[in-house]
C-alpha cells in the first residue's frame, strides 16, 4: 500500500455534492485516512467560472500510480468533467494526485509530485493541515516550509472554510 495525497476542487454545478460523490468513489479503491477542511478560493491561473471548493485527502491505495490516475480520470468522467478538456475550463470535480509515497515520476502522461502544487496556496495550506511534517520527495523540502514560505511571499490568501 502507497500513501497518497490527491488534491480536490470543484467550481461548476452542485460543488460541495461533487465533492463528496468524489470521495464517496475514490473509497472504492482507496482507504482514506484524512480529509482537510475545505475551503473556498477564488479561481487562480485563469480558471474560468466561480469561486472554488478545494481540499486535500490522504490515503492508502496498491493501485499503481498509473492506474491511479486513470481510476481518478475515471471518477472525473462519471461526476461530469468532460474529455478531453481545456486548460482553464469550469470543472465540476479535479482531482490531482499531489503524492504518491516517495516517489518522483516524469511521464508523458502524468508528472507527480503534481508540478504546479508548489505554489498554490489552495493545495498547500490543506495539505499543511492534515500533513505539516510530510517531506515534498522530488526537493526533500517540508510542506511546513512551502506553507510558510507562501505565507511570507504573500501568496496566503484569506480563503472561507465551509461545511463539507
């Protein structure tokens, strides 16, 4: 079994019920052990449509990374999120795999740690509570130290937990 993180958002239709439809199918196939509050944030990297619910899940899973992703692109699919898709569009769920255990993969198809995380404060400060000790295992540096280096940079934002 691999630790695993996967980030989750969603900014299209009923988004805290895609959230949990999410969850409810990645616990096919994953155990979860922790799931951070979720927050709402405004669209970044010019994401289009409204304000995002986003989070964090950490889990158990044997599936390989590939399969994985693809269980993931899978869960996507089923929740609404069209194929292909446009950079920036509307999403009704996203799930990224952030970690997967210790491992740093670069294919044509996926590239984890997730390469954008580093600086998006609406990754970071879930992970950070739920998993503040974790080490990033492609820089050996603490997700305390991104969180804190965000938070000087200026990149913390004030972001509104809510409910689900």
């Amino acid at each position: 079994m691999e630790r695993v993180y996967i980030a989750i958002g969603s900014n299209k239709g009923k988004r805290e019920e895609n959230i949990i439809k999410a969850l409810k199918r990645m616990e096919e196939t994953i155990t979860i052990k922790k799931i951070s509050s979720f927050f709402i944030t405004p669209p970044e990297e010019g994401a289009k449509g409204g304000f995002f619910i986003n989070g964090v899940m950490e889990g158990e899973t044997s599936l390989s990374p590939l399969r994985l992703f693809s269980f993931l692109q899978e869960v996507e699919k089923d929740i609404g999120r069209p194929f292909p898709h446009k950079k920036g569009d509307e999403r009704e769920i996203d799930l990224d795999i952030i970690f997967y255990g210790d491992r740093v993969i670069k294919t044509d198809r996926i590239s984890i740690p997730h390469p954008g995380y580093r600086r998006r404060y609406f990754v970071v400060f879930p992970l950070y509570e739920i998993a503040p000790y974790v080490k990033d295992p492609e820089t050996k540096e603490g997700i305390s130290d991104i969180y804190r280096r965000l938070v000087k940079d200026g990149s913390g934002r004030k972001n509104r937990r809510c409910k689900t």
